[in-house]
C-alpha cells in the first residue's frame, strides 16, 4: 500500500510539474500576471488561483490537455521501442530479431548490393527497390522483405497463398527482368502480371503446349548454348530429368540415353542445324551424319564415343536409342518442336541480351507424361546462365537483378542441379524463389541429399499452411526451439492455501500447429535470425488491385476466347482423335 501511494504521489507531481510548465508558458503568451512560482499540486487542483489573468480556455489547454496529449504520444512511443526491443510472448521473432530484414537495415544492404541506388537518399529508395516483399509481421504491419542477395524456396500446399501471396506480387514489384515457370495461365499469375509487365518490357511467352493458347510470335534456339560438351551434356541432363525422377536417372539406360542425346545434340549445334535434326538421327541409328559432323567439329572423343554405342550389340543399341527417344519424344510435336527451332520471321529470344533489361519471360508447360517440360527447364538454366555471365562482365552483379520464380518447378522445371546453383546465384544478382507444394516433392526430383542441399543453401524459406508431412512438420517444430512457459499450482493444506510458480520447456510452435497454420500466414526461416510468423501480402488486397484485377480478367477472357476459336477451327475427327 505504501508504494502505491509513492507511486500516486510521484505521478501527480509529474503531471503537475507538465501544467506547471505549460500554464507559465500559456501566461507568458496570453496572460498579464506574473509567472506563478512552482506550486505542482496546485498547478492541477487550483489553476487559476495561480493565473488569475489568464483566460479559462488557455488555461484548461495547458493544464490538463497539453500535458495528457504530451503524455499519451509517449506512452505509444515507449510502447513501440519495447515492442520493437522486447522478446514477443510466444515466442516466435519480434521485431528486434527480424531487424536486418526490415525497412532501415534492408534499404542500407539495397544500397550496398545496387550501385545504381548508392547516391539516393535512403528515404527516396523506393519500397521495391530494396528487396522482395515476404510479408507483415503481427500485429503491426510493417514488411519485412528478403535483400537482393537472398535466395528462396518456398513450400507451401495448393491454395494456401504461393500464387496469390509471393509469386504474383514479387512479379508486380520486380525492378529488374523476370522470368516465371507456370503449369497454368488463366486466373493465375500469367493473367495477373500479363498487362503490368507489358507496360515496363517486352513480354516473352514461350507456350509450346499452348496453356495460353498464346500465337507463337517468339523462337528460342535451344542449341544455341550446347556448341561445347558442357551445354551439350547439360542440356541432355534437362531431357532426363524431365522423364525420370533422380532414382532412376543413374541406372545404365538413363545414362547410356543422356550420353547418346549429348553426342547428338553437340553434332548438330557445331554443324548449325536444328533440334528436329536429332530426331532424325534418334530414328536411323545407322545414320553416320552426327558422327561425321563430331569429327569435323574436333569432337573426336565424343565421336568415337557414339561410333562405339552404333556399332554394338544391336539389342543394348536399340535399347538405349529407344530411350533416348523417350526422353526426346515432346519433339515430334512439330508444334513444339517450332518454339525451339529456327523461324525466319520470327523475333528470336536471347537470353545473354534479356538480362540487362525489364523484360518478362513466361515459361508454361503441363506436367505429367509428354509434356515438355525438358524445354522449360533448358529455357530457365538459360536465362540464369546467361545472367551470371552478364553480372560477370558488369563487375560481379546485377543491377536491377533478375528474379526467376520456379512456380511448380518439380513439376515443369527439373533443373537436376538446382541446389549446387543456389550457392552462387544471389552473389550475382539472380534470385531465384523456387516454389514447391511439399518437401517431398522435391525430394522426389533431387533425392533426400539433394533436397537437403537446397534447403540448407536457401537464405530464406517460407512455409505456407498445408504441411501435411508429420516428419517435416516435426522438424519444423523442432527447429523452432523451444521457450520458457511459466506454470501456476495451487495447493491447500492444514495451514492454509499457497501457490507456486514455476518454469518448464515447451515447444514454440508444436508439430500440430504447424500443420493447422491458416491461410495466409507463413513461418520464415531466414539466416541467422530466429524464426518467424508472417502475414502473406495477396496482390488482391492491395490498393491498386482493382486495375490489375480487371487487367487478370480480361486477359483470362482472351485466353477462353482464343481457345474456342481453336476449338471451332478443329476438325472433328482431329478433335476426336486428340480425345
């Protein structure tokens, strides 16, 4: 009882001392008496015996709202600093922990990384300008974003936001090309950033199954980068990767298959010929045109190689030709086959001339069996190859930097060595966010050490709603840590009743509650920062959705309409046998 009347004593002569002061300042302005001498208790209970001349609306201002205006701003502000400096109840990342990923800090990395933004005051940067939005952090709203050497990998179940909440906005706010892999187009991120991107580059949409059903007004040369045995046999590797999952992608079939498809591949890049060339030569095996034309380009080696693999046992022969027109066979489509292939009257796409500019580069393919998801993924390698050896030649960087979005990339974008790139891409200004549906899933298309590899290599993950793997949700919790929970007993005995308090360990975030996180939020694991929960920002509640919303709209119509005008155009025996 005796503190809380110190403590009632101390504040009435704190908040009298505020109208002391602010009443002698009032009568200095307004009044024609003296300044009162310091009487804080009378200052509140008795004003005007102190300032008999000064007018009553003055002083009632000065003594009584001036000091509680004063002391509400800061109580908000001291409330703010220890938000902001204090660890959060329940455990997760406060702002103080996220600080690095936040305005102030991440605007100086922006100008770090970005020459291009050294001489800007840090209140002129813009917003995107200075990384890629990941979110709010709660209950505030202030953004935390990712800096422009992260790397990323996102996953998170169907629905849960990947599209809506990360994809699309990082699109939409990218100051820098963007390249983005999609299995869909109408209603997704296709449709939404279509009109946007447009008004800042050009936009490329290599659509060779036509899930836009987008005119072909584009080609890219997909040999262009296999003239050596490394992007030879790199883009054999995209070949089978998009038919096999890594289990098998070593046994003596995939092997012998990629080996052969290399061979061929280099042939008819060194010769200048196109890719519909090989599928000649996959179906004549005794053809010795790739041979002869090995040799003539110095390629000895490689064409004993293929010399050995033809003039083998017919049988293992056969066998492995078969297999490597399996893994070529979204190529007879001579629909597909034309994206890839030279046209005359064609723009062509470059990838080294892509990366210095605002360009959009759409990559859509269905997954599942013949899709031509092979061509997908040599376009994605591409375009981030190219963009390496461009940051090369600019000093060790790209500025702006260039976002690759690997939408639904264990479906259609196998890039078999995706986790060992992830270590250099963002020290050259690539950024790569690779979107998965669950750890599994990648697991699937790189095997548990190669999924390993690309989460510990990923500077940043975010994990959506949807985790429905207990083991991974587990490890999550795990990761999380644990935190102090205090405990309450109480006990009744002879002597009376008592209660005790004391502290045990308990799980941040348990495995359950992993997997019910709602929609919408996102756990983020960042670098050398404790985890975090977030609010995803879907490009649908932002202030300028609405332009954008019908931008989407009409450009889902067109898709709708240009696919019935096709529909229309077929014949119905085609269209019966396409069924």
């Amino acid at each position: 009882m005796l503190y809380l009347l110190f403590g009632v004593l101390a504040a009435g002569l704190g908040v009298g001392s505020l109208a002391w002061a602010f009443a002698n300042t009032a009568n200095t302005l307004f009044g024609d008496g003296p300044s009162a001498p310091y009487q804080p208790i009378e200052a509140l209970t008795l004003p005007a015996t102190l300032w008999p001349s000064l007018p009553e609306p003055a002083l009632w201002a000065s003594c009584y709202i001036a000091p509680a205006v004063l002391l509400a701003v800061a109580a908000v502000a001291v409330l703010k600093v220890r938000a902001r400096f204090t660890e959060r109840k329940d455990g997760m990342a406060s702002e103080r922990d996220l600080a690095a990923l936040l305005p102030k800090e991440i605007t100086a990395k922006a100008k770090a990384l970005r020459p291009s933004l050294r001489e800007t005051p840090p209140k002129d940067i813009a917003p995107d300008d200075r990384g890629i939005l990941l979110g709010t952090l709660p209950p505030r709203t202030t953004e935390v974003r990712s800096s422009w050497e992260d790397v990323l990998l996102a996953i998170m179940a169907p629905r849960s936001g990947k599209t809506s909440g990360l994809a699309i906005p990082a699109v939409l706010r990218a100051p820098g090309p963007v390249l983005l892999t999609s299995n869909k187009a109408a209603g997704d991120a296709y449709t939404a950033c279509l009109d946007a991107r447009v008004k800042l580059g050009r936009v490329w949409t290599l659509d060779p199954q036509q899930i836009a059903h987008a005119e072909r007004t584009m080609w890219w040369d997909i040999l262009a980068d296999a003239k050596d045995l490394g992007g030879a046999r790199r883009l054999a590797g995209h070949f089978v990767s998009a038919s096999v999952d890594e289990g098998n992608s070593g046994d003596f079939w995939s092997t012998a298959a990629a080996n052969t498809l290399t061979a061929l591949f280099l042939a008819a890049s060194s010769d200048g010929r196109p890719i519909t060339d090989v599928l000649g030569w996959l179906a004549t095996p005794a053809d010795r045109t790739p041979i002869d034309l090995l040799r003539d380009g110095g390629f000895d080696s490689v064409a004993a190689q293929l010399q050995g693999t033809v003039s083998g046992a017919v049988e293992t022969r056969d066998g492995i030709y078969e297999t490597a027109r399996q893994y070529a066979a979204c190529l007879l489509d001579p629909g597909i086959a034309a994206w890839v292939s030279p046209q005359p009257d064609l723009d062509e796409f470059r990838p080294e001339e892509f990366a210095t500019g605002k360009d959009t580069l759409f990559l859509l393919s269905k997954d599942g069996g013949g899709s031509a998801s092979a061509l997908i993924a040599a376009a994605a390698d591409a375009v981030m190859r190219a963009a390496v050896a461009q940051a090369e030649r600019d000093g060790g960087r790209l500025d702006a930097p260039l976002l690759a979005i690997l939408d639904e990339a264990a479906n259609v974008c196998k890039i078999s060595d995706l986790p060992d790139l992830y270590s250099h891409l963002g020290s050259r200004g690539v950024i790569p966010i690779t979107i998965l549906q669950s750890y599994r899933q990648g697991v699937r298309v790189w095997g548990e050490a190669g999924m390993d590899a690309l989460w510990s290599a990923a500077t940043v993950k975010l994990i959506g709603s949807g985790i429905d793997d207990a083991d991974f949700a587990d490890k999550l919790s795990r990761m999380i840590g644990e935190h102090d929970v205090e405990t309450v007993s109480h006990s009744t005995s002879e002597s009376g009743r008592s209660t005790s308090t004391s502290m045990r360990q308990e799980r941040i975030l348990p495995a359950d509650k992993v997997r019910a996180l709602p929609k919408g939020k996102a756990l983020l694991f960042a670098t050398g920062i404790r985890p975090g929960l977030l609010d995803l920002k879907p490009w649908y509640l932002e202030p300028d959705s609405k332009p954008l919303a019908a931008a989407s709209a009409q450009a889902t119509a067109a898709i709708t309409a240009r696919a019935l005008a096709k529909h229309r155009a077929t014949p119905r025996g085609d269209a019966n046998v396409a069924a």
